[in-house]
C-alpha cells in the first residue's frame, strides 16, 4: 500500500472534525506560534547584533503583545535594514501597520457577525413560518382523505 503526505494548515483545531484528529490520522502536529517579546529579543540579537536594551525595544514588545506577527515577519523587516535603528524602526512601522489591519478586521468580522446573525434569524423565522404553513396542509389534506 502507498501512503501519501497530505499538509494541511488551520489556525485553530477546535474548528477542525474531532475524527480528523483521532490517533492515527493526523501523525506531525506542528504548532506555529506569533512572535514572543523573547523571540524578537532572539531575532534582534542574531540579525542585528542587538544584545541588551535599545531605546525601541520597550515599544517594540509591547506591540508584539498587542499585535500577531510571525518570526518570518519580525525577521524580514529586521533583515531589510543593515542599520539596526533603521531596521528597528521599521519594524515599529510594521507593527503598527499590522495591528491597525487586525484592529480593522475585528471591527469588520464583528459587523459581519452582527450581519450573519441578523440573516440568521430571518431564515430562521422564514423556516417557522413554512413549517408551520406545511402543517396546516397536512392536516387539511389528512381530513380530506
């Protein structure tokens, strides 16, 4: 029997089918996470040479904290820039850019959100009503039999 890779990427797994995650059919979980404080300390050391504090560096994490970039992310502005306050300052940009994006986003979905509900519950009334008109007729024609 031949036996096939399959990769696959979710974001959360509490969406996923409980039967996709039972012993046996998924064998590799791999956990990506967001960007650390840490991490970017780690970054920021091995792409910049930054050891210790810099004057960013307070700003930068509590973005980091507020905002979800990934390392690739946090790397690739830190490697566009050989100039570590240059870079760092781009990241700070970045940063904002993002969370102002996520920010955007979370407004939309829960306008969306609010939309969906809204759509639902119509449907749902619709249904009710049919039901209800269905009925009726099942009874008439009962009675006429």
């Amino acid at each position: 029997m031949d036996y096939g890779q399959v990769v696959g990427m979710k974001e959360s797994s509490s969406s996923l089918n409980p039967a996709l995650l039972r012993l046996g059919r998924v064998d590799t979980h791999i956990h990506r996470s967001h960007c650390t404080p840490r991490g970017f300390r780690m970054l920021a050391s091995n792409y910049l040479g930054v050891d210790g504090n810099h004057r960013l560096f307070g700003e930068i994490e509590g973005l980091i904290e507020d905002t979800e970039v990934t390392p690739a992310q946090v790397a690739g502005e830190l490697m566009a820039r050989e100039d570590s306050d240059t870079a760092l300052e781009g990241l700070v940009k970045l940063l904002k850019r993002t969370k102002v994006e996520d920010d955007e986003l979370v407004d939309e979905g829960v306008r969306k959100g609010e939309i969906h509900k809204a759509k639902k519950q119509k449907v749902e009334s619709k249904r009710r009503g049919s039901v209800r008109i269905q009925s009726r007729r099942k009874s008439t024609m009962r009675r006429s039999c």
